[in-house]
C-alpha cells in the first residue's frame, strides 16, 4: 500500500497574530468612538447659527430724566470691539477669569489644577476652572445642565472655536455675551444698567466690577448687594496687580473711588402698569425703551413713607395695607405708584387693580353735580335727619347742624347734606354720569346710598377724576409714557384724549370747598404751612377702608389704607393716617 507523506502546516509566528487583532481590535475601536462621537454630537447645535443668539426682546424703562430703573427680557448694549473699550477693562477680564487665555488652546490644565488647589486651601470656592473659551461654548451654545456628554460637547466647541477664531476675537465674544446681572448681556449694557454709561467710557474701577460679575451676577450685583460688589470689585484690582496688569498704587487708587450711586427705586408697580400699556404700541419681537413719566426720587419718597407709616403708626391702628398714586393735574402723567407695602411679597397692584368704597372721598362729584343744577358754595342746605324709604342716613359724628353753607357741608363731610344733594341734583343715575364724564370708569350703583360712596373704585381712576377739580375742567387720562423708541426708531405714543367735562367756574368752585377742608374740615392734618392743599377725606362703614385724595402745586396725591381680607381697622379714617401720610409726601415735593 502507498501512504501519502503527511503535510507539515507552516506554524504561524506568534507577531501576526498580534498584528491581525491589533488591526481588529483597532477597527471596532475606531467604529466605536465614532459611534460615541456620533452619540456626542447628535444635538450639537451649529456654531455657526448659534452665534447669532437668539434672546427674548428688550423692554427698558428710563424715568423722566433718562435713567433705566427697570428692564424686561434680555438687554443688550452696542456690540463693540477691544479697540472701543479702555484697555484695562478686557485686561482685568482675563485677569479674574482666565489668567493663561492667551497661551492656552482653550483648554487648561494648569489652570484648572491651580483653581482646585486655591479652592482646596481656602476652603471655599475663590477661583474657576473654565477658561474664557469653555464659557464661550457654554453659554452661547449649551444648556447648564451637569451631565458627561454636555461637558465633552463644551470641550468640542471649546476647540472649535480656538480652531475658528483669533483670541481677540473670542474675547470679544464673551465681553458682548456674557450675563452681567438685572437682565443685562454684554459689558456694554451692564455698563449703561449700573452707571449710565457706555462700556466705551467706564473708569477703572468700574471696569474692576463688570469683570467680576461674571463668577455670581445676583451676588455681585452692584444694585443687589452693594457691599459684595464692592468686595468683589477689589478682588479683581488684585488680580490685575498679580498678573502685572496694573501697579499696586493705580489698585488702591481704584478701590478708593469705589461709590455706587443710590439705589434707583425698582418701581416694581409702576413698571409692571407701564410695560402692560406699552405692548400694544410694540412691534412683535422689538426692542423698545420706554422713556417714562416716574419721578425716581419722589418715587422713593412715597415707598419710604408708605412703609413707615406701615410700620409705625399702621401696626397700632391694624392697618396692614396701603397704596399711593401722585399725578399731574394738568396732562394725568403718573410721577409715582406704590400697589403695596411690598412688591416682593405681593405685586399685586392695590392702586390700580383693586376695587374699594370709596367712602366720603366720592363726595365731590355730589357736589359737582349740585353746582351744575344751580346750588352755590354759599347757599345753604338742611342738616337733619332724612329718611328714604327703610334707610335713614346718619353723620359720622352723630350730631346734626341745622342750616349749613354747601362749603362747610363738604369741609365737614357731612352725610345727610350728601343724600339731599344727590336728590337736587336728579339723584343717583345723574351724579354717576357726572362721575364717569370726569374719568370714573366702574360701574356704580343706581341707588341713594351712592352719596356715601358706596360704590367701588380704583385709587388711580379716582385720582385721576380729582384732576378735572384742579386743571379747569379738563379730564385727563393716567398716563406713564413719555417717548418710545423700539429698534432704534421713534414711535409715537398713544395719549388719550383731555377732552373739557367741566365748565371752569364749576371746576374753581370745587377747588376752593375742597381747600375748606384741609383748612378747617376733616381734612386738617393735610395742610402744610404757607402752601394751598386741597382734597377730601374718605372713610368707609366699620373702617374698613380710608382715603385721602388732594392736590398741591398742581399735583393730585391719592391715598388708600386698608386690610387685603377686609378687616377692619382700628379707627382710622380718612383724616388721620392717610390725610397725614399725604401731609409727608407733599412736604417732599419740590415746586
């Protein structure tokens, strides 16, 4: 038999082996990081697109001089360059925030081991790990959500953005994008936000605060913590000392220039009012600034007043609420409005949304209804008592005077002259009419017990309808707006009509009883030495409201104390504390 030699397999060396698993391992390695990279990236948005930002429209409000007190949406200012701002701003942005941002590649290291030691040691956070890059990429394109794949997309447009940008450029960037506290984007609007300038134009100590907001916005707020922007301010004049950018003379010359100016009054009513009636005046999407009718200084004034009168006599007296309006007579434009004791707590606007009795302070449109069916101030009507029907009207004092003048009628609020007045004058549905011709928009009550105030009102419309006492007879609509720009055009504001609703000699006729009251009525803790005031007191049944209306140096003063849940207060009427917080607010006024 033959048999066949057996074959010999040529043994194979153990390097290509290696070799064809390393050739494996390395092409399912490679399909696996693209997979993750493809799983990083799968929501990456476009760099390209995300640097024009989308943000909410800009609505910032300037009060009658030209100073923003308030601001709603994103505020931005003019988008400028290194060359346009001095150089020690961007100088102690890089000082604070990112020490090696010209050396880097975007990325760190011995930065970010540096900021983990100085933190580890002090024992609290004092410095940050992201460069200027990182925060680049992060707040223009991502989300702060804390997971590993928005961090390894950060790092991915971190170094797209070294790739496709000069540092200059990058810098740039974050100086116009970056969030700087109150709604304001940018160096730029944060500069005109806290001191009324242009980035373009900020000293060095100024500059010393914007590029220290960044790390805290809320916290180092110049307008909400004062002190801490302060402190942070000279943390950053160190800084700049320690990476050479200035001497240690020039820090310390800086810090003691460090004034804030007063806090600007947030307004938090009037805005809120202001900005609701500018929207229909707005092109969607626009950026608009309201150059507005507020007196920030009076504005002030009456919040400081109101909350001490609170606070003070208010507690003895229960009266845990109260609103103010301050109007002028001629054209109804709003100086200052308080909704509350606290805007914070309740911006629930009280002078303008809430509806109350207005008590005796509805009295003068009786009156002025009286004067157009022929009655005079010094004709004389009956104080006794009056009986319509089951209802039998009393005076507040009980006590009843017989023949009185019209004037000294109003001067003591007297309710029985109220009723018959009403009556002369056709009765309830004629007084109301009068009432809405001069500016009262509610509805009222066709009854007789509208002599008393019955109805309810709103502080700001009843205000507004005293003016007619004190202009000659114009109404006047409550307006908040002096000019509007809205993307960098004029628009025309809306004003509403001040059509004449009252003859003349009516109109003095009224100014003068009501100057009787302050003089020697219900009204006397309202006069203020050597200057004529005129208005009414308005107290409702169990005290539940009070009100003081009037008008000095042709400015209407309205006044409402009370209690949100209706409780009553503990006495207080028309004449006490509302007639003398209008007393402080008017001795404020400068002529």
């Amino acid at each position: 038999m033959y048999y066949a030699p057996p074959v010999h397999q040529p043994r194979r060396r153990p390097g290509w082996r290696l070799l064809k698993w390393t050739v494996i391992l390395a092409i399912w390695g490679s399909l696996a990081l693209g997979l993750t990279l493809l799983w990083f990236v799968a929501d990456l948005p476009r760099p390209e697109a995300a640097l024009d930002a989308v943000r909410r429209p800009s609505l910032t409000l300037q009060d009658r001089t030209g100073r923003t007190y308030a601001s709603f949406g994103d505020v931005v200012g003019d988008p400028l360059h290194l060359s346009d701002l001095p150089p020690y701003l961007p100088a102690a942005a890089v000082a604070v925030e990112d020490r090696r941002f010209y050396v880097h590649g975007g990325l760190d290291v011995i930065g970010i081991a540096r900021a983990v030691w100085v933190n580890l040691t002090s024992g609290r956070l004092v410095q940050g790990g992201s460069t200027i890059t990182q925060q680049v990429a992060k707040n223009l394109f991502l989300t702060n959500a804390r997971t590993l794949r928005r961090k390894v997309q950060e790092i991915l447009l971190t170094l797209w953005l070294e790739r496709s940008f000069t540092k200059k450029e990058i810098l740039e960037i974050w100086l116009n994008r970056v969030y700087l506290g109150s709604g304001a984007w940018g160096v730029d609007a944060a500069a005109r936000m806290y001191f009324g300038v242009s980035a373009r134009r900020v000293t060095l100590w100024q500059a010393a605060v914007l590029a220290g907001l960044p790390r805290a916005p809320s916290r180092f707020n110049p307008r909400a913590d004062p002190a801490a922007a302060n402190a942070r301010a000279r943390e950053v004049l160190a800084a700049m000392v320690e990476v050479g950018a200035l001497k240690l003379e020039q820090a310390q010359a800086a810090a003691a220039q460090i004034a804030f100016p007063p806090k600007p009054s947030g307004a938090g009513y009037f805005a809120d009012w202001v900005a609701e009636h500018a929207q229909p005046q707005l092109a969607p999407g626009a950026d608009a600034v309201l150059r507005t009718t507020l007196d920030t200084r009076l504005q002030a004034v009456v919040e400081g007043k109101l909350a001490a009168l609170l606070d003070g006599p208010g507690v003895a007296a229960q009266a845990g609420q109260g609103a103010v309006v301050v109007l002028d007579a001629q054209t109804g434009a709003v100086r200052a409005m308080v909704g509350g004791r606290d805007y914070r707590g309740s911006p629930y606007n009280r002078a303008v949304l809430a509806r109350r009795q207005p008590g005796s302070s509805f009295k003068p449109f009786v009156w002025a209804a009286a004067l157009e069916r022929g009655m005079r101030p010094d004709d004389t009507v009956l104080d006794a008592p009056i009986h319509l029907g089951t209802w039998s009207p009393s005076n507040f004092d009980g006590r009843f005077r017989g023949e009185v003048t019209v004037e000294e009628a109003l001067a003591e609020s007297i309710n029985t002259v109220s009723v018959r007045l009403l009556l002369h004058s056709g009765g309830p549905a004629v007084v109301a009419a009068l009432a809405h011709r001069l500016g009262i928009a509610d509805a009222l009550p066709n009854n007789d017990s509208l002599a008393l105030g019955t109805a309810e009102v709103g502080l700001l419309e009843l205000a507004s309808a005293y003016a007619v006492f004190f202009n000659g007879g114009n109404r006047v609509t409550p307006a908040g707006i002096e000019a509007i720009t809205a993307d960098g055009r004029p628009v025309v504001p809306l004003r509403g009509p001040m059509p004449h609703v009252l003859d003349a000699d009516i109109a003095a006729m009224m100014a003068r009883m009501m100057a009787a009251v302050v003089a020697h009525g219900s009204g006397r803790a309202a006069a203020l030495p050597g200057r004529l005031v005129a208005g009414k007191t308005g107290t409702t049944q169990d005290y539940h409201d009070a009100w003081f209306i009037g008008c000095t140096g042709g400015v209407i003063i309205g006044v409402w104390l009370g209690n949100d849940d209706n409780r009553p207060m503990n006495g207080v009427t028309g004449g006490s504390l509302p007639a003398r917080l209008f007393h402080d607010i008017a001795g404020e006024i400068r002529g």
